[in-house]
C-alpha cells in the first residue's frame, strides 16, 4: 500500500501557513473570492461537459496539483478565516472546543491521506461509492481529529503538530 506524505500537497501546507499568518487587504481577498468562484464553476461545468462528451467520469480538472484546485482552496480559506466567528457562535460549550479543534488542523491536514489510505484498506471501500463520498469525509477528519489529540499529548510528537 501507498501512502502519500507531502509531494504535490506541499503548496498547501505552504500557501496555508502564509494565508494564515499575512493579512490580505479586502479588495484582495474579494479577487480571491471571484477566483475561487470561478475556479468552482469551470471545475464542475467542465467536468460535467467533458464527462458528458466523453460518456465516462472526465478528472481533467480535479487534480490538486492544479491550479483550479489550488484558487478554490485558496479561497475557501480565506473566506473562512474572515468570518466573524464570535458573531456567529454564541458563549456556548461549543466555545470551549472550537479553539481546540482548530488547533489540530495542521496536523489533521497532515494525516488524512493517510487516515484514508487506511481505511479504504481496512474496510475494503470503493471510493466511488455514494457512502464514501458523503460519510467518508467526516470520518475521516474525526478518525484524524482523535490521533491528533493522542499525540498533542506525547510529549516529543506534539511539538511537531502544534504550530
């Protein structure tokens, strides 16, 4: 079995650190926002031409190498990381572990390849199914969101996943 680390993902890990630490003024992020719009719609109006041209399922443009993939996460960062989120989530227990979970991100970003390498494996899934594409997500990021909070408390580990 494979297991993908960084290859091609780097620019993510990369872009997601200076996203994060820089302030992008607000006419630039709106140009972020169009891009990643635009990115969306050739993304999905392509893959549903070429697929129908085709008559199979045409991935041209779903690799995350591409730049298409890149301005759509691009955006969707940006967007989310200017939400007024003490606006939208009230004084709740829901406060107390935002700011834990969104500690373990990095970490999260960094395993999920492998989380799902394993469980495809393990549970013998068919990564085409409707199941994998909807449920497969979110167990995913809790299967990588649990192994994160284990090693956040080992001590020698945790300094690798804690930015």
């Amino acid at each position: 079995m494979e297991i993908p680390l960084v290859g091609k993902y780097l620019i993510f890990v990369l872009l997601g650190y200076l996203l994060a630490t820089e302030e992008i003024k607000k006419r630039n992020r709106y140009i972020l926002y169009g891009l990643g719009i635009m990115s969306a719609i050739i993304r999905y109006v392509g893959t549903y031409y070429l697929s129908t041209r085709d008559g199979v399922i045409n991935k041209s443009f779903w690799g995350y190498e591409y730049c298409i993939s890149v301005l759509l996460a691009v955006a969707v960062f940006v967007f989310v990381k200017h939400i007024k989120w003490n606006k939208i989530v009230s004084e709740t227990i829901l406060n107390r572990y935002i700011p834990k979970i969104a500690s373990c991100s990095l970490g999260i970003y960094l395993i999920h390849q492998i989380v799902m390498a394993y469980e495809i494996q393990i549970f013998e899934i068919d990564t085409r199914s409707i199941w994998w594409r909807t449920i497969g997500a979110l167990s995913t990021y809790f299967i990588a969101l649990i192994l994160v909070l284990i090693m956040k408390k080992i001590p020698k580990i945790n300094k690798i996943i804690v930015p």
